[in-house]
C-alpha cells in the first residue's frame, strides 16, 4: 500500500509555475530522495505536503485517506490542517531549532502541548510528562546527542542542530519524515555526521523524502529517486538506475557538474 | 529670607511628596502601555486592512504630535469644548486624565517597538511550530514572545528612561509632580520665595530613579542572555 500518494500538483507563485502536474507514490518504509537544480521546485513540493503551501491543483493522499484536495475546500478546513499535518515531519536546511530552549526542551515542546489536549492530561499529568521525556531522551541518544540534552541550541554545533531538529521531528512520529536540504548549511565534516543518522533511520525503513544535493548519498540510502527540473519530474525510479544510467540529457548534464 | 540649611528640610519633604506623584504616574504608564502596546502592535499588524489603517493613523498622529498637546487636550477638551467636564477639578482628576494621555502615548510608541521586535524573528520559526502542528497561539507565546522581548528590551529600556524624564510634562495641567513642587518655591511657599535651588535639584531625584532603573534593565537584559 502506497503510505503516500501525490496526484497532479501544480503551485504557481504570480505567474511562475513552479511545480506542473507532480504525481508519485510513496510505499511505506521507503526512502525517496528527490535531486535538481536550484529552483526546480524541490522544496516547494516538500512544503505543500506539510501545508505550509497550498496547491492549485491536485489530490494528497496518506493511507489511502484523501487530505488535500484542490478542487474540495472542506479538505482544506483550517481546524484540521493542525492534525493532517502531523502525518508529515519536516526538517529544515536551517534547523529552526527554538532558540530558548535545551535540546531536550526542543524535542519535547510540541509533544507535550498536544498532550496537554488530551482529556486525561490533567489526572495523569506527571505520568505524561515522564514518558515524553523518556522518549525524547530515547530520541537524542539514538542521534548520539544523550550528553547534550541540556544544552541551548546557540551551544550545539550545526550537525548537532540538525540532529536535534531530526530527533524533534521524530518525536511526534509522523508517517512520513520530509528533510529539506538537510546538509546544506553544514560544512562536509558535519554533513557525515547529519547523513549517518539519516542512513540509519532508512535502515530501520523510517518512511522518507529527502530533498538532497548530496548524489552519492542519494543512490546509496534512497530506494528511489526523483529528479526534477523547472518544476516538472523529469526522471524518477529506482536510485542507482537513476545515478548511474540517466535517461534525460537534462539529468545526465546535472549529474556530470 | 532663610538660609539654605533652614530650606532644605522643608525643600526636600515637599519634592519628595512630588516626586511620589512623578513615580504613580510612571509606574500606571507602564503597566498600562506595555499591554495596550502589544495590542495595538497587533492592530498594525492585521491582515484586515481597515483594522491596519486606521491603527497606523492613529499611532501616526499620536507620535507626530507633542505629549504635551495631547495632555493639554485630554485635560481641557471635555471640558471647553463638550461642556462635560469628565476629570473634575482637583489632583485626582488631573491625575486620571495624565495616566490615560501617557498610556496611550507610551502605548503607540511601544507598539511600534513590538512591531519590530515581531517582525524580526525568522519565518523559519513559524513555519517550525506549524510542522510540528502547534497553534498559532502556542507559537507565539510559547516560541516568539521570549524571542521578541529579548530583542526589544534594549529599545523599551530607552523609551523607559525616557518616560522618567517625560512625566514632568504633566506640569503643563498642574499635575503636582516633582517640578510643579519644585517651581513652588520660585513663586513662593512655605515661607520660602524666589529660591531656584528646589528646581534644580530636582534633577538629582531623575539622576537617582534612572540609575536605578538602568541597573535593574541591565540585569534583565543579562538574564536573556542565556539564549540567542
């Protein structure tokens, strides 16, 4: 069964069409890396899956439940676009990481205020808050950040922020985990660092997208890859294929650089 | 006349009865703007257009015209002009209708600085709430709002100092504040005439109460400094 499926999305800022008629699917425990050029929509697509854009067009589905549809604005509602959206975990080029707040207090922070609208919270307050924390020590440990749990993102390095980001976007352990660039601000001896914890999580069949620049990664951790080019998927199938036998001119020049 | 010695008791208890009146006056300003300001900020901020235009205006005309016509209208306009005179005559009055000139002045003032201090913070921070399916709510007071107040202690601790020295506008109705009790003594008080010294040891008090208040801002703009 298709965990994700994305039918016919197109998003156009003023005139600029930046994603044409994007459809795929998304099996359940893989990982989809997707490649191209600066500007040929990557993240865009990524954003409209965590609706932090709306397309014009098409359908989403998770789990073979429609949650987005274009043409259907009672999909769209605004009170549900807060629960739709916790299918999806997003982590970002610049960490984002809250600034005011420890590493462990990042990965708590969301989880905790959505217990917080359980009924039961209030009875079992302390119990609550004890397993959050459990987990959340559970998270960093598992991205070797166990000793760095009380310290401010400001005193973390940039790999380190990143992992931080990753354990408090697992934390609400959404269907489908979505980084966007993730080693793009980081230097190449930190780029490893962000990249091991990934291939780990794509061993344990972690459900992803990864937008990447990273090529060699990309073959190597991907089940399959898209690539795309002014907004239109150009290429898309099995990772090595992909890499090592580039159908398009368009991909066989991006790869060549 | 009597010498500066036998003056100064008197001196000093009557600036300090003003000076009591000049810290009220202070400390209702701030409680009152730093809130009203934040709403009002809210106001400039709407995506409803009316709502931001008629804000804008308002705080255009608050900051473009002088506290102390604003105190001078506020005052006497309910009275010259409406025939209702709201305030009443005594201290009390005069006092009641300063607090609501400097609250609503100080307020367009720190709105703005909230403004800025709102805009300032990185979209990414949003957009990191909203993934994390945090409301917009929870987002600003739970992830913006210590952000925010770190940036603009620095610009409200100035406007803060400031409104020390501001407060002796009220003088222009009456207001019975440090220098009103200080300039009594020029005209004659207490069986003292013609003495300057009270008016110009005033100073002194403003001296001492912005001394303190910039080691007091200082130390909170330390305590946030354990992010950035």
């Amino acid at each position: 069964m298709a965990v994700l499926r994305v039918e016919n999305i197109e998003k156009s800022f003023g005139s600029t069409r930046v994603l044409k008629d994007i459809s795929f699917d998304l099996e359940e425990g893989q990982a989809l890396a997707i490649i191209g050029s600066s500007g040929s929509g990557k993240t865009t697509l990524l954003r409209c899956l965590n609706f932090l854009e709306r397309p014009d067009t098409g359908r989403i589905f998770v789990k073979d439940e429609l949650i987005f549809d274009a043409a259907d604005p009672a999909t769209q509602l605004e009170k549900d676009v807060r629960r739709k959206r916790l299918h999806f975990g997003l982590v970002f080029q610049n960490f984002n990481l809250f600034p005011q707040y420890t590493a462990l207090q990042n990965v708590m922070l969301a989880k905790s205020l959505l217990a917080r609208e359980d009924e039961n919270y209030k009875a079992n307050k302390k119990a609550v808050e004890k397993e959050i924390e459990e987990k959340a020590m559970a998270l960093l440990d598992k991205m070797n950040l166990a000793d760095r749990a009380g310290y401010y993102p400001h005193q973390l390095s940039g790999g380190q922020q990143q992992r931080v980001a990753i354990a408090r976007a697992l934390a609400l352990e959404p269907d489908i985990l979505c980084f966007d660039e993730p080693t793009s601000a980081l230097d190449p001896e930190l780029t490893g660092e962000v990249l091991k914890v990934i291939r780990e999580l794509a061993e344990e069949h972690m459900t992803m997208i990864i937008v990447t620049h990273e090529m060699a990664f990309a073959r190597d951790v991907a089940d399959n890859i898209i690539f795309m080019n002014k907004g239109v998927i150009a290429e898309q199938g099995p990772a090595k294929e992909i890499i090592d036998n580039p159908q398009t001119e368009r991909l066989k020049a991006f790869l060549s650089v | 006349m009597t010498t500066f010695s036998e003056q100064f008791p008197i001196v000093f208890q009557a600036l300090n009865v003003g000076f009591l009146q000049t810290l009220k006056l202070f400390f209702v300003t701030l409680i009152g703007a730093l809130p009203l300001g934040l709403i009002i900020s809210f106001g400039s901020m709407t995506k409803f257009k009316p709502v931001q235009w008629l804000t804008r205006f308002v705080v255009w005309v608050v900051r473009g015209t002088p506290l102390m016509i604003q105190l001078l209208i506020i005052y006497y306009f309910p009275g010259l002009v409406l025939h209702n005179p709201v305030w009443g005559g005594g201290e009390d009055g005069r006092f009641f209708a300063a607090c609501v000139a400097f609250v609503f002045n100080y307020a367009c003032y720190f709105s703005e600085i909230y403004r800025g201090g709102i805009q300032s913070i990185p979209k990414g921070q949003d957009e990191a709430g909203l993934v994390l399916g945090m409301t917009r709510g929870q987002i600003f007071f739970r992830v913006k709002l210590l952000q925010m107040i770190k940036r603009i202690v620095p610009p409200i601790s100035n406007e803060v100092i400031t409104l020390v020295k501001d407060t002796s506008l009220a003088r222009i109705i009456a207001l019975q504040e440090i220098i009103w009790a200080g300039q009594a003594f020029l005209k004659g008080s207490q069986g003292i005439s013609g003495a300057i010294w009270p008016l110009f040891f005033t100073a002194v008090y403003y001296l001492a109460f912005t001394g303190v208040l910039t080691v007091l801002l200082g130390k909170l703009e330390k305590r946030l400094e354990f992010f950035r």
